[in-house]
C-alpha cells in the first residue's frame, strides 16, 4: 500500500498531469477471452479457492480496499468495468479522452496502445518507477522490431507465458518480428501460407499452418477492448485531496503519514499548460 501511494506521488511529481484515473481488474479473467482460449491465465487458478479465484498474495488482498479509500479521499477515480480487465478500461481511456495521454503500466501488452499521433505513451514500470521507460512508437520498434500497432499481432506469435498465451511453437520473438515486417500482420501472414510463392522455409511454413487454430483466435485476446461504455466521470487530478480529513485518519490509522504527506505535496505543484 505504501508502495502504491509512493508511485502515484512520484509519477504526478515527474509527469505532470492535468487528469489521472486508476484502472481496476473487474474480471481478471474474462469468459469471452477464456471462451477463445482456454489457457488464457488458467495457470493463475486458485485451485483450493473460490471458483474462477486468482492466486495472489495473501498480503495484498486487504490492502485492495484501504488503496481504494485512499483514491477516494484524494479523489482520483478507480474504474473498472463489468467482464473486463484493467487493460480494457486503459485501453478505451486511451482512445475515448482527448491527448495526449500516458499510460502507466508494467504490462506488456498495452505497448499496443502506443500511437504517436495522439499521442499516447506508455509509461512502461515493468522494473520499477524509479526505472520508467517512456515509450512511443521509436522506443516500441527498438524494443521489438515492430511499430506498436502490430504489437498484438506480434505477441500472439510469440507468445507469452504469464497470460497463458502458447504463441506458435518454434517461432521467438525474433522470428514474430520478422514475419511481422515482412507481411504486415497476422491477416497477411495468415495469407501468405496459401501462397506456394511467399517464400516461407519449409519448417517454419509447417509450424505456422499447425497453428492456424490458436492464431485465429489468439489477436482476439490479446487485443485490448477501445469501446466499453463508460458514465461519465471526472478525471481531472485535484491540486488537493478532496476529503483531507479521511486522508489525515487513513495516514494515521495505516502509518501512511510520510507517503500521503509526498502524495499531498505531489499534488500541489504547478501543472504545465498543455
């Protein structure tokens, strides 16, 4: 908990924003994208807990709530959304608000919502705040030899074990690059392979038509939804808690003084005009 009320005063200290809103996991684990694929974070199964329960710290699951109150007391919005996972509601943010925007994640795949012309950057905290790669399309390209809209298409080739995602066996992330340069995307790949003239070795041919199965499905769930209908609500970042009393007994009751003091001064810096 400490560590998340640091994070948010360090990220509006460093970057400046005018609106914030925190992304919350309404259903980490979707029917319709397990409907599409059945290993998608099964590995994740709480097999001795509730049905459909994630395994997760012991630890964090009561600190979920007191993080909630202390958003609520400083008053920055936490939204989620019925059947959809927290990329899905950054993923629509991103599309639906005005630019430019930044997306602060440590996953990987929300380097898909990248688009310099927005613009929308990630923000990518995969090893930690104090080392936040601020990425656009440049950065997504060195990082993985693909422009960042076809970086859903790239990751399901490649795959990706933490999400359950198999990707096509025998092709890395080297190869998926490759193949996506070559033809675009999956579509033209996928296009390709009926094409005795495209070019593809032999093996590579016969791993990719194997996995024609995962590869029509596999896009469907790794790509983030850009259209769930949100209320409205407002997302401007407030330059002081809306409810500082609740923020003051929160701090005390949880030894969260020195984090939500940061948090506070944070928020009461001056705030570039965009």
């Amino acid at each position: 908990m400490r560590g998340f009320v640091d994070f948010l005063a360090t990220l509006i200290r460093g970057r400046h924003p005018d609106r914030l809103v925190c992304a919350m996991d309404a259903d980490w684990r979707p029917a319709w994208r397990v409907e599409l694929l059945p290993t998608y974070k099964a590995h994740r199964l709480d097999a001795g807990g509730a049905p459909g329960a994630e395994i997760v710290p012991d630890t964090l699951v009561p600190q979920i709530p007191l993080i909630l109150e202390v958003l609520e007391a400083v008053g920055i919005p936490a939204v989620e959304a019925p059947g959809y996972e927290a990329d899905d509601v950054l993923g629509t943010l991103a599309t639906t608000q005005p630019g430019p925007v930044e997306v602060a994640s440590g996953d990987r795949d929300l380097f898909q919502l990248v688009d310099d012309g927005k613009p929308v950057r990630l923000l990518y905290c995969g090893r930690g705040v104090a080392k936040l790669e601020d990425c656009d399309d440049t950065a997504v390209r060195a990082k993985y030899g693909v422009p960042a809209a076809a970086y859903a298409d790239f990751a399901a080739l490649r795959g990706d074990p933490s999400d359950g995602l198999p990707g096509v066996p025998g092709v890395g992330e080297k190869t998926a690059a490759r193949l996506v340069t070559r033809y675009g995307d999956l579509d033209g790949i996928l296009a390709a392979l009926d094409d005795p003239k495209a070019g593809f070795a032999a093996g590579l041919r016969g791993k990719l038509a194997a996995a024609r199965d995962y590869l029509a499905v596999a896009p469907k769930v790794v790509r983030v939804a850009r259209d769930i209908p949100f209320p409205d609500f407002d997302t401007s970042l407030p330059t002081a808690p809306v409810d500082p009393d609740r923020l003051l007994a929160l701090a005390e009751k949880w030894n969260l003084a020195g984090s939500c003091r940061r948090l506070v001064d944070a928020l009461a810096l001056p705030r570039p005009t965009h």
